[in-house]
C-alpha cells in the first residue's frame, strides 16, 4: 500500500512516500480503506520524539491518528461494523508504528464511530483528534449553559471546534485570535478578542465580572492570564502544559473514545457543529501540509486526501 513513513525520528525534511505492506488486521480490529486524514501538531512532535514517554515508536513510523475511511475486512470478533461501512475515528496505539499517513489502517472499535452520510470527507477526517481533544477538554471543567469560556487560540483546529461546542452547550464564548481572523469566529459563535499585549485588559472589558472557565491550546502563559480574568484554576485547562497540574489546573491528553465520537457526530448532524478545513494537500505531500501547520497559524484543518 501507498503511505508516507518516518525511517527514524525526524521532521519534514525526512518524510518519505513509498510502499510498504498493508497492517494486520486482528480478530477484534477492522481494517479501513482511508480515503482522508489530517494534520496535526502532535504527528510533528512525535515524530521528532518528544511523545517517547507517552507513546514510543517503532520504525518505519506510518504518522497520523485521523481516519476515514470505509470498512473493507472486519476481525473474527467485530460485531458492530460490517464491510462497507463508512467511519471516522481518532487511531492510536500504545505504540505509534502503523498510522493514518496511508491507504490502509486498522483500528479498534472503541477508536471509530460511524460517520454521518452529510460529512464530507475532508470533514470527516478533521473532526476526529481536534474534536475529542475540544470536547475531553471542556468536559474536564464542565463547561455548561450561561456560563462565559475563554478559548485560546480560539480559530486553530481544536479551538474552531471547542468554541462550536461550548457555543452548543449555550454557554457565552469569548474567543482570542489574531483581527484577520475575528469575523470567522463570530460566524462561529465567539466574541473574538485580539491577544499580545494587552489581552487581559480587553478580556476584562467583555467579562468584568469574570469568566467561568478557559481552554488552553497553547501554554504560553495562558494559565496566568485566565486566572487573572476570574477563572478558577481547577477549571483552566490546558491541551499544550501539563505543568498546569502543579498549579491547580487540569490538563488533557486526548484518548479515544467511541461515544465521544458519537457525540460530535451529533452534533455535526444537528448542524450546530462544523469542521473548518483550511488547506487540502495529496498524501505525497505530506512533507508541505507539515511545513504549513508549523507556524500554528492555519484557520481549521489541514486534510491529507488518499487516493
């Protein structure tokens, strides 16, 4: 099969497209024919090895946890899927060796949910890891109706789709982004703010009494600054510094998790939640979808399409 490998830790520069051959398929796994994953930070962080602790790898590493696909052989022991089916799912093991980067994937079935006739492809498989991690992620503080959310980094993959949820939930979304992306957070449902200099001020503006809860995405000092317009630490939680913990707040890492999926695949259906894709890239180019999420500036998600 097609995929794009790692032959040892690296970036990039070092991500190459080949053939290599299809992954096992066990008795309680499917195996999925991809037609789309996504990019994210975490694929560039364990590949250069900074995840080693949490999940170690072995090469040639296949990245990527996104999937979607449709169903083409099914274990010995699956009974909720049959061949044929159309599913998303967020795709990690203990160990990272056979990921999304590829024609083929296996996948357990607490990792996968069906997905929705009306998503797209390019939806589906951005919806997976940035909605689990936006959804864990304001479930870890029970973010609920009436109250008011800060979400940093408010128009990336995870924070476009947390201030969709948090805006679901009826709760009143005050979201920081740069001014060139402050219209599309408001189609959203966030009130943008601009951050740098100055940022605690203009969030004190919109919520003098003080905010509820705040999302984290990315570690820079947002603990301070939430704690300072009125968030509570134990519901300040953070996806980027698990230092946060040492200080009273909450961090998350991301796990699979099937009625989670479900639960944003309802929210899809609902349309009350959207998946923003900002740039779509062939698998083979793997390498440029990488280089252009580095800047951590990309508004949605970027899709790889496997043909």
């Amino acid at each position: 099969m097609k995929a794009v490998v790692l032959p040892r830790y690296g970036g990039a520069r070092d991500l190459e497209s080949t053939d290599v051959p299809r992954p096992p398929c066990g008795p309680n796994e499917v195996l999925i024919r991809l037609k789309a994953t996504s990019v994210n930070p975490v694929d560039r962080h364990l590949g250069a090895g900074g995840l080693d602790s949490l999940v170690p790898a072995q090469f040639p590493l296949i990245p990527g946890w996104d999937a979607a696909g449709t169903v083409v052989e099914v274990g010995a022991e699956i009974t909720e899927y049959t061949v044929g089916d159309d599913v998303l799912g967020h795709v990690r093991r203990p160990v990272a060796k056979w990921g999304t980067y590829a024609e083929y994937t296996t996948a357990e079935p607490f990792m996968i949910a069906p997905k929705p006739a009306s998503m797209d492809w390019h939806s589906a498989a951005g919806l997976p890891l940035a909605g689990l991690t936006a959804l864990q992620a304001l479930d870890a503080v029970a973010v609920k109706d009436a109250e008011t959310v800060l979400v940093h980094a408010a128009a990336g993959g995870v924070g476009s789709i947390a201030v969709q949820i948090a805006a679901a939930r009826g709760a009143r979304v005050i979201g920081t982004a740069s001014p060139r992306n402050h219209d599309y957070l408001v189609a959203l449902g966030a009130e943008p703010v601009e951050y740098g200099d100055g940022l605690l001020e203009r969030v004190r503006r919109l919520a003098p009494d003080g905010i509820d809860a705040a999302l984290d995405a990315v570690g820079a000092g947002e603990f301070d600054l939430s704690a300072g317009a009125g968030a509570d630490p134990s519901r300040i939680v953070s996806i980027a510094d698990p230092k946060v913990r040492e200080r009273g707040g909450v961090h998350v890492f991301t796990e699979p998790d099937s009625g989670d999926l479900r639960a944003l695949t309802t929210l899809v259906e609902s349309r009350e939640l959207t998946v923003p894709v900002s740039a779509v890239y062939p698998l083979e180019e793997a390498a440029k979808a990488w280089e252009a999420g580095r800047g951590g500036h990309a508004r949605g998600k970027i899709i790889l399409t496997i043909a």
